[in-house]
C-alpha cells in the first residue's frame, strides 16, 4: 500500500494549508467539506479571512519546502494520529489556533 502523500490547498491561488491524502482526488474532495469552508472562512491572517467564500479552493500537490513545513507541524501535533492534520502556511491570527 502507498503513504499517503502531502498536498496543500490554495485558496485564491495562495498555498495556505496542507495535509495528508491517499491521492489528488482524494485530495480534491476535501475542498467541498463543509466543515472545513466554515474553518477557513472564520479564520484570519493579517486580520483578513483566509477564505472569503468565493475565491477558488484547489489541492495540488505540495512543493518540497510545504511537505517540510507539514512535517514540522507533525512532528508537533498534540492531536491522536487518525485525525487528519491541517498545517497552516500562512500565519493565523493569535485569538485563534
């Protein structure tokens, strides 16, 4: 069986999260999550939404310096293994995560 591989979501065209999926569909159906639209809507960076509800979500594959970053937060993580990581590339605003 394959890892999992990273991918990161670009909202707007801006790589601002990534995460693990099994393949770039598997990857692409997260942009339709509900729970993960209303995440990224209430969250802010530079005081600004990091999703305005209209700009493009698209999963792509991640870059070398994005699957070191996404590794980084693993190593970090405090959450059980199962759940999915989302490692932020952008910086979220302190009242929040």
């Amino acid at each position: 069986m394959l890892a999992p591989a990273i991918f990161t979501l670009d909202i707007g065209g801006r790589p601002t999260l990534a995460f693990e999926a099994k393949n770039l569909r598997e990857s692409q159906q997260l942009c339709h999550e509900y729970w993960l639209r209303r995440d990224i809507a209430d969250l802010t960076s530079n005081g600004a939404p990091l999703w305005d509800g209209k700009a493009r979500l698209r999963a792509r594959r991640s870059t070398e310096d994005e699957i070191a970053a996404y590794r980084e937060a693993a190593r970090d993580a405090t959450q059980p293994q199962d759940d999915l990581l989302l490692a932020y590339l952008v910086e979220l605003d302190s009242s929040e995560r």
